[in-house]
C-alpha cells in the first residue's frame, strides 16, 4: 500500500492521532499500542533496520518531550519541539519529497484530530497549568482575595514577562499576575484587560 505517496498520510495521522491521543484521554495504553502500530509499519516500510531504530528513536523523543512539558514544564516550549522532532522524523524518513509531504501533513492533521477524543474520553491531568482549566469562581468554592481587580476591566497596558500564556502585567503602574488566553505575548507588547473571573486576570494584544 505503501507505494502509493498519499497512503503515508493516513499512516501517519492515524499513528500521531492515537499516540498524542494517548497522552490527552486515560485510555490505559490502548490508543499508544495503535499509534505505535502505525508509526511502525510507516517507518519499517521505508527505511533499512539500522535507520528504522535511529527515526523510531527520534519520533518517540518527540513524544517524550511533549509528556515532560505537560508533567514538567509546562509552558508549551518542549511540547513545540517535540512537535517539530515527530516532524521531521517522518519527513526525512520518506522515499520521496511527495511522500514527505504527505507524511508532515498526516503529523499535523493527526495531532489536531487527537482533541477529539478530549470529547468523548476522561482527560488527562496535564498541561493543568498552561491551559488553566480550573475556574476560580465563588460556585467553585474559590474567595478573591481582592475584588478591586473588577475595576481594571477595559485598562490598558504592558506585559513586563512573556506570557506563555502566564506572566505579569503592568496596568496603571502596579503589578499583576495574568494569563493571556491561550496565546503566547513576548515581554514589552501592549495589552488590554478583557476579563477579571476572581483573582485571575485575563488580557488580550492591542
């Protein structure tokens, strides 16, 4: 099936989407036996034994990067690279440029399809930090320990941190803790306070 340069991206969205799946859903090893089922026919399919182990080996450190940023680190950066290593495994592993192609394009593909099982599975207990889930509201138990920051709602300023998407923010002189929604601000950018929900402070780029 493999001579065929489109077949390769559907090996290797089905692998990544199962192996990066693994790491969002509590799905006890299941989904990472499929994805590694794939990922291997991809690699044993174009590549001699000797470079089978060597792209095996840099696709998995892509892998371990993405599981130490979301238990370790978390602030994204690791979990870029190892995006980019799983990238650039499977390109240089293919025959052909077409086939690459093919293959980088499934990666993507597959890594974004991976958030749909964040519908139907329980989630893991990763990137809490980046990603902020947890609400700090009065229903969820939670007491600001300063009401005042509703006031700062529509404020401009500047960040004095890179947010990644936490860092710190200097409105009307004084210093906050803020998240920015997500996306990443470098340090000096001006920014606009959208929301307050308790203590936390959420800004957006001007």
């Amino acid at each position: 099936m493999l001579t065929y340069d489109w077949v390769a991206l559907f090996i290797t969205l089905l692998g990544t989407m199962f192996l990066i799946g693994e790491l969002l859903v509590n799905m006890r090893g299941v989904f990472a036996v499929i994805g590694l089922g794939f990922i291997t026919v991809y690699f044993s399919s174009y590549l001699a034994p000797e470079m089978f182990v060597i792209m095996m080996l840099v696709y998995l450190l892509g892998i371990a990067l993405i599981i130490i940023d979301g238990k370790v680190v978390n602030d994204g950066t690791l979990a870029t690279i190892g995006a980019v290593t799983m990238i650039i495994a499977v390109g240089f592993s293919a025959p052909n440029w077409v086939a690459g192609l093919y293959s980088v394009i499934g990666v993507i593909i597959g890594g974004a399809a991976s958030l749909v099982f964040l519908k139907v599975f329980k989630r893991r207990d990763m990137w809490t930090k980046m990603t902020l889930n947890d609400q700090l509201t009065s229903e969820m138990g939670y007491n600001s320990m300063n009401e005042s920051y509703s006031h700062l709602v529509g404020s401009s300023g500047t960040t004095l941190t890179d947010m990644r998407p936490v860092g710190t923010i200097r409105v009307n002189g004084k210093e906050y803790s803020a998240v920015s929604n997500g996306k990443w601000l470098g340090k000096g950018e001006s920014i606009r306070v959208a929301a307050v929900d308790g203590t936390k402070i959420l800004v957006e780029k001007t």
